[in-house]
C-alpha cells in the first residue's frame, strides 16, 4: 500500500485544515496516511513512506517558521519525492513574500512539482484547489514510478 506522511507547522490552525484536506483526499485514493505536526513529539522516519508532504505557514516577511526549520534539521537528510504547501496573507508582503516558506522548502527539497500556496484558510473556492493540488501530487508521484 502506497504510504505518505504528512507533516505540518500550524498557528491559526489554517495550514492544519490543509493538512487534514490533502489527508483526506489521499486517504479517499487509499493512501495509507500519517500526519504529523511539527513539533508535537517523536519524528516519524520518512523513510517508512513512499513520499513526504509538508505544509508550512509564511511568517515574519517571507520567513521559514525555526519549528519547520528544526523540523528539516531533526529529519537529518533529504528525502525524495517531496512535495509542499503553504498558507499565508498576501496583506502582509503582497504577492513577492506570499507563501515564500513552501517555495523556499521545495526549493531546498529539489521537488519537481509546484507547491500549494493558499491565501489564509482552504475554505471556499481554495478548497477545491487543495483537493486538485493533492489528486496531481499522487499522479505525480505514480509518473515517477513508470
């Protein structure tokens, strides 16, 4: 069975709904799914999944959350097939800082696939393109196999 973990940084609770959207999309394809928040005790090894999702929100003017950031630290190596999303406000920064955490982690994981970037909460039209985001990432994912 096909295995993801999903690990996330969450204040708001907004990047946490992302979360528990891409878990239930993926658990609805039968992918076995763990999700994590970050800082919330042990680390499961990414090596136990077949890939890795995390979600991150954007803090402080285009910043990494130090909790993401010791998060990546803690994993030890880069894990293949890697793929990220991120909440944030575009009111803080407009559209040049917006969700630059996720771009700067897919950036770092050297993922091929184009991070989620969700304007504060998936709610409304954003859900769907969580939904859609997620459907591609298992494509993707299965394309990498062939």
């Amino acid at each position: 069975m096909v295995s993801f973990l999903i690990a996330y940084a969450s204040w708001s609770g907004n990047t946490q709904e992302v979360a528990s959207l891409v878990e239930q999309t993926l658990s609805e394809k039968n992918v076995e799914t763990v999700v994590y928040r970050i800082g919330g005790g042990p680390i499961p090894d990414p090596r136990r999944f077949d890939a890795m999702i995390i979600g991150t929100f954007t803090w402080d003017k285009g910043a990494t959350p130090d909790e993401v950031k010791d998060f990546v630290a803690d994993v030890g190596y880069k894990p293949e097939n890697v793929y990220v999303f991120g909440t944030g406000d575009t009111q803080f920064g407009g559209d040049t800082l917006f969700c630059q955490a996720a771009s700067k982690l897919a950036k770092f994981y050297n993922s091929t696939f184009e991070p989620l970037k969700i304007e504060q909460s998936p709610r409304g039209t954003q859900q769907q393109s969580v939904i859609d985001w997620t459907k591609g990432v298992l494509n993707h994912w299965k394309h990498l196999l062939v």
